[in-house]
C-alpha cells in the first residue's frame, strides 16, 4: 500500500509538468520585462532566467522545458524530477507511520477541569482495515490498519473548548463555577461507544452500570453527532436516565420523537425551507430537469417526498433518483447503479442530499471522474477537505451548496490561530498533527512533540483544503450547544436549585434530569446577534446562505457566497443571488442549461410526449390567428377580430381596415370601365337622336331604344356605388339601384321582342293587331314589371335592409367594409325575378329571329339574352367562391358585362349601319332589296 500511494502521488505530478513545457518559453518570445509608470522611474537589471544550449543545461530543476532550448533532454529531466519528487515523499511517510497510531494507542480523550463537565463525543479521526480506505491523502499508514483524520470534526471540539473558555471568563454566567469538559472519540462500532459513555456515567476510570463512582466533575449535558446515526444509538441510552442530549450535527425528524428521545434536543434549525431554496435556485435558472442523489434512509425518503411535491408544483421534473446505500467500507470496490447512464443524462444539474459519511462512496466514485459537466446542488453537511488529492481537476468545482446562515464568532479564528501542542499539551490530537505537517521532532512512547518546531506554527498554516479556519455549521452548534447547557446551568442557579458547597470552590450538586425544565426554555442572543431556540416548537424559518466550491486549481477550496435564501422575505425577493460570481464547473464558461426539451419560442406550444415526464415535450407552431408571446406555453391565445397573428405568431398586430376604394388598382379599372361603357353609351343615343328619322332608328319602336339606351347609361354608372367607402345609404342603394335599373333594362327588351311578334306572329284579326301596336301595348310591360320590382325593393328595405359589415376573414391582416345584403333570401328573390325576366325576353326574341324584316333585330336581341343570361348564371358560382373586395369586383364586372353584351350586340349594328353603311339606311334600299327577295323567291 505504501509503494502504492508513492506510484499514484508520482503519477499525479505528470500534467503539471506538462503545463510547464508550453509556459516558460514566454518567458523568452516575450523578452521578460515589467515597467510601472510614475514621475521619475528606477530602472533594475535582475537575471530572472538563463537560456542554455541543449548541451550546456546546468539547473534543470528551475529550466522549462522547451522545443528549441532543451528538448533533448525533456524526457530524461522529466522522469528525474517525478523519481526525486517521490523520493522525498518518503520520509514524510515514514514520520506518519508513528505518531498516527498513538491516536488509537492513547485511546484519544482529552479533558478540562471543572465543577460541572460537558461530555462530547466526537469522530475525531476513525479506524479503517487497509483494503477499505478512502482517502490515501489524509489516511495515515499504519500496519493492520489506517487512520482517517476528520479535520472538520476536530474543528468542533476547538469551538467546544472556545466557547467554554469564554464563559468561564465571563463574570455573568455562572459566576464562582466553572466548566470543564470530556472529549471522547466516536470509535468504529456501537458497542466500544457505549462503553465509553457508560464510563462518562460512573465517572473517570470506571464504567460501572447505574453506579456514579466520582464525585467530581458532574457532567450535565452530553454532545453528540454530527451524524444522526451516533446520535441515535447514544441518544437510545441517554434516554434511559434522561440524560440531557445536544445533538450538533443537521436536524432529523427520527430525533425529534418525544416518546423516543424525550431528553435529546437539536441544536441545528430545521430544514423546512430547504427545499423550496433548492426549487426556487433551479427556477432562477430555468433548470427544469434535475436529478436526485439522496440517502437511503428514513430521512432520505422524506426529503425525496418534499422535493418531488415541491418540484411539481412549480414544473421542475425529476431525470432519475439513485438511492444510495450508506455502508461504510465499500467504496473501494462498488459504485453506484446506472453510472454511465447517469453521467450521460441530458440533467446537467445533480442534487446530492446527505452527510459526509453517509455517502462517501459517491463522492469518492465522482471524485473519479475529472470532467463531468455537472452542476451539483448539495445541502450544508459535507466535509469537502475530506476528499481532497493531487489531482489538478476537481469534478465538484463549481458546486453549490445551500448552508444554514450565521453570523462570524468574534476572536473564535484568533483562538485556532493560538491552538498548539504547548498550549494545550494534553491534546494529543495536536502533536500528531504538528508532526504530521510541520516535520517536529516527536516521541512515540509518550506522543509528544519535542523540538524542531516552527516557533510560530499554526492550523492556520495548512491548506484550506486540509483545515478550514472558517467556522463550520457543526462547530457553530457545538459552539451554541455549550451555551445553551451554560444559559440553562445559570438560570437553576438563579432559581435556587438544591447544591451544595464542598471545600473553598461551589460545586454544584444536581441530577441531570433536573436541567430539563431550563433546557426546553432556554433562548438567548449569542455573541454573533443569532438567536438560540431548542424548543423546536419554536424553531422559525432559517435563512441559507448560497455557497459556491472553488477549487481550481485543485486545492484553491475556496467557499465563496454568492446569494442568500430568506424564506420570510417578500414573494419575489426570497432568494437574492450573483451569478456573475459563481464559478461553474470545469469547462463550462457560461451558466449551464438543464432541460428535457429546450424551450418553446414564442409562437409554439408545448405537446407533451407521451409516456414522459412533463418537462419533456414538443414544440408545435401556433394554429392560425392564433399566438403565444411566451417561451413554454401550454396553449396559444387567439387574436382579437380586429387582430391578426404576425408570421412567427408572437404577437397579434392590428388589421388594416380596406375596401374597393377608388385609389386601389382594381377600384381604379372598374371606375375607368364604368365611365368608358357609360359614355359609350351616351354617344350611341347621342347617334340615334341625330338619326330618329332614318327607318332603321324607327324600327322596332324608337322610344324603346331611347329607353333602353337611358337605362344602360344608368346601369354602366350603378357600379360606382360598389366602389369607395360603404356607407349606410350607399349598402341601400347598391342592390335597389341595381334591381330597378335592369328589371328596367329586361323589360324594355320583352317589350322590344313583343313589338315584333305583335307585329308578325299573332294571328288575330287585323284590326285588334293594329290597335295593339298604335296603342303600343307592349310598352306597358316595363311599368308594370318595374312596380312589381318596387314592390319587392320594398319588402326588403322593410324586413332586412342591407347594412355596413366587416369582413375580418377574407384577407390576412385586413378589416374588408363590405355591404351586407341583410336578407340574402330577399337579394336571390331578385336574381331569380331578373332571370325570369331575361329568360322572357330571351325566348321572345328567340321565336321572332326569322321574322321576315329588313331591320328586325329579333336576332340580335336573342343572342344579347343568351349572352345576359351566361354572364349571371357564370356569376353565381365565383360570387359564393370569392370574399372580400374581390366578390363585390365580381358583382360589379357582372354588371359591367351583361350591360355591355345588350349595348354591343343590340346596338353595334345599328351604329355600323348608321355611321358606316348610311346608303342602306334609306327607303329607296329597302325597296330594292325587298323587289329582288320577291323575284328570288319567284323563281
């Protein structure tokens, strides 16, 4: 074992060598000089370094190893200086193997006179067999067996000796008596324990059961832990002569049963709001997906059910659990279940719950590990100098750790700077120490240190990663417990408890039950402004300090607090933290991300995965017009109508109110069409004026076509009430004035068609057909079919008249103002009346097309019908298929068309005839071309 631990310290020392090769030849690149500005400067001349050739080289301990200088001999000087540097180790060993054993050897117990004892025990050091050792830096060598040195338990008897010094100084707490004290180690195994403590019963040197063998040095109250285990099974006999019992270690809920530990009292506040600290820490960092060491134990299994119920109720879920078993000696060999997988789980924050000793084997197998990329949470109880080895990276580096708040005790670091084997020359435990690092002269048979001391030697000379000389929060306890058994001791003075006077000195003569009464009241202020409770009862709410583990490079153990939890302040202001201070761990250089799923953008919302936790989920866009203007959101929100979702559906933007307006490309060409066929028109019965008197204006009844050419004029201007802004007389006028206009229009042409079958077709007597036509009988068709359209106009404006709407759907990001039809019943009444009426008029025309007439334009009434009737029935079907401004364009080129198909095919002709062809628009041609269709038929 001990070439061993030579091997691996020699080993160890490769990457810092390493790290020198590349460094010192900066020295030179740079050409090594300093300068700091001011007035007047001195200048110095100071060999810092020498470059030698690679054959010349004479130090090579202080020569760097560089490419160019000496790299010949790089490999030999390494191997030199790993095999000197291993070599002096020895002797340092060789000391260890000696002074160590007297620990076990002397039975460590170490007193101090008075008139009433404190007994502590405590786990000052503990025995390993050598196939079950942990920590080969702070383990000392011996021959069947290794000694672990427990620093930060030995800190716990310092503050015991402190604080009762302190109050032995003090003329106000127990004047004229003084304490004393028993500090007893905690050995391997319940049964050497016991023995010790019923040895504390019968007095020094005995261990007589239910006998009380001394006379002085009555001790009063007993302290204990810090492991709740040693607590416990001390506490179980304690509790049997109702003991007074100070528990200094982490409070545990198995402790606190009255039935059970009637006279045991925690002196550490309870950890109730620890795990609303650890779930508003993983909030602050949006760190959702955790996983979980805990111990298993009763007090492990409360935790991991406030934690998990916490957890869920603020969305912060579990990746794993690994329970850990507590058994002592079995992490040379095992580690803990799943690993790999563990160590590979996209949880990139661990939190570990337990003490020191608890598990051990999961700090020494993550100890293993040089990079993990972890965040570990852990709670206050952990002696991290424990685990400490020359390696250069520590995989806890960056760890946070939640610690019970307290304030500094004045004078307690002066006191463990002054704390030496000639101070206090009983203490065994400090000569071995003193010969351990400080290479003093000792003797192994009474284990004392000699000579060959540093004058001023001190704790104060170690590494913090080996001694602490910050107050921990188990000495901070032991440090209160004392003053509590002081505090109580002084009020059953006060109270006239019954004691007696033996010689010069008052040494007070009770039972130990009777300090219960004192104990269970006992508060007080102590000496760094906290407040001292042990009635748990009334215990408030701790606030924790939030530490960060600094220890790169390795050894640095530097615990820096970066934030504080104070579950009593204001929602919102509880935990006070500065990230910009916390070092993460090794290789990560910014704040870690720890989720199942990354966030959902805004515009996404969370899809849970089936069959998964909740914090594991998919991220699926917003469905349309609606947003999500957070990150993780469960469901989107829809806009408003007035509202429309952006594209990335972050937010909703307000819609753009528009309407067929004269200004838009399509208002424009459908106002420049309607003016055009309207002047069109207004020419051709400009033409049909000037030529009234010619025969082929007066066939077919003149005033008709002054009619119809009117209405057409009108019906070409009705679609500028579709275009510019609706307005309420505007959506009344639109479907009325364009009802009237063409039954008008279709009227007219039955007329026009009647005129000629009136003329041709009826068979009835001559007379009865010439009365019709001078009384021009078919020109009451167009009031008549027009009353009967006022008649439905009226209906409508009476029952559902139409009325201002908004078309929010249509377009994307537009408010359209259309005119709502009101009743769509009443509007499709009169489609359906104006079909009938061009489907009279088209069948009218279509039996009088082969009238024999030189200026009959039966055919080309027919044929305007057929093309009047396509155009509306081609309009149904795209009028129901469009919305918006492009179904009121398609109304209004519904119009615009059919009109154009009566003026173009009804009155084309005519104009050509008139304008273009004017010789046949004369009798003589008439009569002409009727003699030679008579002779053609003749013959």
């Amino acid at each position: 074992m001990l070439f061993s631990w030579i091997f691996i310290s020699c080993f160890l020392q490769i990457p810092i060598l390493v790290c020198f090769y590349y460094s010192s030849e900066c020295l030179v690149r740079m050409n090594y000089r300093l300068i700091d500005k001011g007035n007047v400067m001195i200048t110095g001349f100071f060999p810092a370094y020498a470059v030698y050739p690679l054959n010349k080289t004479i130090d090579w301990r202080m020569t760097k190893f560089n490419s160019d200088i000496m790299s010949s001999y790089t490999v030999n000087m390494l191997f030199s200086w790993i095999f000197i540097s291993c070599f002096l180790q020895i002797p340092i060993l060789v000391c260890s193997y000696y002074s160590s054993e007297c620990l076990v050897r002397m039975n460590y117990c170490l007193t101090g006179k008075g008139n009433v004892v404190i007994t502590g025990f405590f786990p000052a050091y503990a025995i390993h067999p050598l196939n079950k050792t942990i920590d080969w830096r702070m383990t000392k060598f011996n021959r069947d067996f290794m000694i672990e040195f427990k620093l930060r338990n030995y800190q716990c008897i310092l503050a015991m000796m402190f604080a009762i010094e302190e109050i032995n100084s003090n003329p106000y707490i127990l004047p004229n008596i003084s304490l004393g004290f028993i500090v007893q180690n905690v050995p391997e195994g319940q049964r050497y324990t016991l023995a010790n403590l019923i040895g504390t019963f019968s007095g020094p040197g005995y261990a007589i059961t239910n006998y009380r063998c001394a006379r002085e040095g009555m001790s009063a109250a007993v302290l204990t832990g810090p492991s709740w285990a040693i607590s416990e099974y001390i506490g179980t006999l304690l509790d049997l002569y109702k003991y007074p019992q100070l528990t200094f270690g982490p409070f545990d809920t198995t402790l606190s049963e009255q039935r059970k530990f009637s006279s045991l009292y925690q002196v550490a506040p309870k950890d109730t709001s620890l795990k609303l600290g650890i779930v508003s820490l993983m909030l602050h960092f949006h760190w959702n997906w955790v996983g979980l060491f805990i111990i298993d134990d009763d007090k492990g299994d409360q935790i991991l059910s406030e934690l998990r119920s916490e957890m869920e109720k603020n969305g912060v879920c579990i990746a794993f659990v690994e329970m850990i078993v507590a058994i002592r000696g079995s992490f040379m060999t095992t580690s803990w279940k799943n690993q790999v997988q563990i160590l590979e789980s996209s949880a990139n924050v661990i939190i570990i719950y337990g003490d020191t000793d608890s598990l051990l084997s999961l700090i020494v197998n993550i100890k293993k590990i040089l990079l993990t990329w972890k965040v570990w949470v852990l709670n206050s109880h952990w002696d991290h100098t424990q685990f400490d080895n020359y390696l250069l990276l520590d995989s806890l580096h960056g760890a946070l750790i939640f610690s019970h708040h307290k304030e500094e005790i004045i004078n307690f670091t002066d006191f463990i700077q002054t704390a030496n084997p000639f101070k206090y020359p009983q203490d065994t435990y400090l000569h071995v120490l003193w010969h351990s690092f400080f290479n003093c002269s000792f003797l192994r048979k009474d284990c004392k240190i000699v000579d060959n001391c540093l004058s001023n030697a001190s704790l104060g000379f170690l590494p913090g990663n080996i001694f602490d000389m910050t107050m921990s929060e188990e000495s901070y306890n032991v440090y209160n417990s004392v003053y509590a058994v002081a505090h109580s001791l002084h009020e059953m003075t006060l109270n006239q408890v019954q004691f007696q006077s033996h010689g010069k000195e008052k040494e007070m003569k009770f039972f130990p039950w009777q300090l219960h009464p004192f104990l269970r009241k006992t508060q007080f202020i102590n000496h760094a402004g906290d407040l001292v409770v042990l009635d748990q009862k009334r215990h408030s709410h701790v606030q924790y300090d939030i530490l960060n583990f600094w220890n790169f490079p390795k050894g640095l153990g530097i615990i820096a607090k970066v934030g504080t939890f104070s579950p009593n302040a204001p929602e919102g202001q509880k935990l006070s933290l500065s990230s910009h201070m916390i070092q993460w761990a090794t290789g990560l250089t910014e704040i870690p991300q720890s989720v199942c799923s990354e966030s959902c953008d805004p515009g996404f919302r969370r899809t849970h995965q089936e069959g998964k936790a909740a914090c594991c989920f998919d991220c699926t866009p917003c469905p349309e017009n609606e947003i999500s203007n957070e990150t993780d959101v469960d469901q989107c929100v829809k806009c408003p109508e007035t509202h429309y979702a952006n594209t990335k559906k972050s937010y909703c933007l307000q819609k753009r109110v528009t309407f067929l307006a004269y200004d838009d490309l399509l208002g424009k060409t459908l106002t420049f069409m309607s003016l055009g066929f309207s002047s069109l028109t207004v020419v051709v019965l400009g033409v049909f004026l000037k030529h009234r008197d010619t025969p082929i204006v007066k066939a077919n009844n003149r005033d008709l076509s002054y009619t119809l050419l009117i209405t057409l004029t009108l019906c070409f201007l009705c679609p500028l009430l579709y275009i510019g802004h609706p307005s309420t007389v505007t959506c009344i006028l639109q479907q009325n004035t364009f009802g009237l206009l063409f039954t008008v229009t279709l009227s007219t042409v039955l007329a026009k068609t009647l005129t000629v079958l009136i003329a041709f077709k009826i068979t009835a007597p001559g007379r009865m057909r010439r009365w019709l036509l001078i009384a021009r009988a078919p020109n009451f068709i167009i009031p008549i079919c027009t009353l009967l359209q006022v008649v439905l106009s009226g209906i409508w404006l009476a029952t559902s008249p139409p009325f201002i709407d908004k078309d929010v759907h249509s377009e994307h990001g537009h408010i359209i103002i259309t005119c709502n039809k009101g009743s769509a019943m009443a509007f499709y009444c009169i489609l359906g009346y104006l079909g009938t009426l061009a489907l009279g008029s088209y069948l009218m025309a279509f039996l009088s097309r082969n009238l024999p007439d030189t200026f009959n334009e039966a055919k080309f009434l027919a044929f305007s019908m057929l093309v009047f009737c396509s155009v509306w029935v081609s309009f149904l079907p795209v009028y129901h298929s469009t919305k918006g401004k492009v179904m009121v364009a398609m109304e209004v080129l519904s119009i615009l068309a059919s009109n154009a198909s009566l003026l173009g095919i009804i009155f084309a002709p005519k104009c050509y005839i008139i304008l273009l062809r004017p010789e046949r628009n004369s009798l003589h041609h008439i009569r002409e071309k009727t003699y030679a269709r008579r002779k053609y038929l003749e013959t």
